[in-house]
C-alpha cells in the first residue's frame, strides 16, 4: 500500500503542477455543529495533518464528489487518529442549515465550516492566487504538521482524486488508524465507539465518572432523545436510536461532576 500511495503521489506532482512548500496560514472556524476548529493549535501543533475542501453547498462537482470523501474520511481514522478533513465554503450565504443539508444528503461526518462559520476569510489564501492558479471548486489542499501544503491536489476523475488525495495526506507522514473507533489521543473520560450505528450509540468510559448525560440532537440542534446514567455499572453504556430515521445526527456526552461535553457526528443506517 505504501509502494502504491507513493506512486501515486508522484503522479499528483505530474498532474497538478501545484505542490509546493509554501506555509498555510492559520485560520479559526466555527463548523456548522456550532465547534471551534483552529488549524494551528487543534490540528498541526498536534501533529495532525489536515486535508481542506474549498467548495460550496450548491457546486455540482462539490456534490458529485463529497459522497465519496467519506470513506476515505474513514480509513484515515475519522478524524481520531492524526488526519481531520475540514470543509470551507466560499459563500457568505451558506448558512449553517444549508451546509447541515448539504452534510446530510451525502452522509459526511467531518466538519464544514460555512458562511456564518468565518468560512470565507479562511478560504481567501487558496483562491487569490497565493499558492497557485485557482481552478474553482472543489479545491482541495492538504496541509502536513509542519505547516507545508500540497495545493489543489486532483487526479483525472473521482476515483483518481481520491487516490491522489489518500497519497498526498500519506506523504505528509500520517498513519491514520485502521478503523474509526481508535482513539489514541482522546482526552475526555469517554469516546463514541463507532460513528455508523444501527439501533444503539455505544459508549466507552475510560475513566471512572457518575452522572453522565446521553442525548441525541438533530442537525438544527434540537433534543431528540436523552438518557441519564448516574451509576455506570459497566465501560460501554449504550443509548437506543432504534427510532431515529437514517441520516446524520449528533450525539452528546455530558459528565455533570466535571463539566466534560463531547459532541460526535454519527450515522444511523
């Protein structure tokens, strides 16, 4: 796999003429769940690399493409190992409604950032001219812990783009994780088993806590189910969402001694 990624990587520098060295400036974003994401301190200082999308929610190739980030978003650990994909948009106008619909429809759990997000500001560097040609949306940029990026990195079709974007994230030294429920580097007393769930949310203490809070919001943030648990007797405790429609949703952890709260993105097939 490592022989393949890095082939193709060379192709990348073929087809797109546009990698270089140059320093990505830092930016802060709110994603269209309401979380801060600060490129610098969340991600790179941290020794993440971080694969950006410029697009906009009602770009067709945007759309044509965004289904097919998801798996890659997987194999890479979901954005719990040393990989986070970030989506930008260009539009003022995307509200974070519409960019909740535009995640929706194509069942994307990494975070996009729109107009209300301070996605525009962000995105400037990467369509004046600053890093090379602006081609349009989709963009995609990604940017290794040492603050280099590879820009517009893109292959001759879908299935081309993402191989050359798997190959680019894999030449900045990243390592990923073979499947989404690792979390090495988790600092809250529990994490999400898995973001794709059929009938329950499972959740894994991996400190000793009482009192904690389950509950499941939809993407206009509002309460759809919710459970207390003031005595966990075991490390998984499990919330059904037998009843919840298939789609995106979010679910919250909230320890009510130590004031922890983690949001996760999960689908429910």
């Amino acid at each position: 796999m490592n022989t393949i990624r890095s082939i193709l990587f060379i192709s990348v520098l073929f087809l797109s003429g546009k990698v270089n060295s140059q320093t990505a400036p830092n930016f802060t974003v709110t994603d269209s769940w309401g979380n801060t994401h600060r490129l610098y301190e969340d991600y790179l200082d941290k020794g993440t690399t971080v694969l950006l999308k410029i697009f906009y929610v009602a770009c067709p190739p945007c759309n044509m493409i965004a289904p097919h980030l998801e798996p890659l978003y997987q194999d890479w650990g979901a954005g719990l190992a040393d990989v986070q994909f970030i989506e930008l948009s260009i539009k003022q106008t995307d509200t974070n409604p519409m960019v909740n619909t535009y995640k929706t429809t194509h069942a994307t759990t990494y975070p996009a950032a729109g107009g209300q997000g301070n996605s525009v500001p962000a995105t400037v560097p990467y369509t004046n001219g600053t890093f090379g040609l602006w081609s349009g949306t989709p963009t995609f940029v990604v940017i290794a812990p040492d603050r280099t990026l590879q820009y517009d990195v893109y292959g001759v079709n879908i299935q081309g783009t993402i191989d050359a974007l798997d190959a680019a994230i894999a030449a900045t030294g990243a390592q990923g994780s073979t499947t989404s429920i690792q979390n090495p580097s988790k600092n809250t007393a529990f994490e999400l088993l898995s973001n794709i769930v059929t009938n329950s949310i499972d959740v894994k203490l991996i400190q000793d806590v009482k009192n904690l809070n389950i509950s499941v919001v939809n993407p206009l943030g509002q309460l759809i189910l919710n459970k207390r648990f003031s005595e966990p007797d075991s490390g998984i405790l499990q919330l059904d969402v037998s009843t919840l429609t298939s789609g995106m949703w979010i679910c919250r952890v909230e320890d009510e001694n130590h004031g922890f709260v983690a949001s996760y993105l999960f689908i429910k097939i």
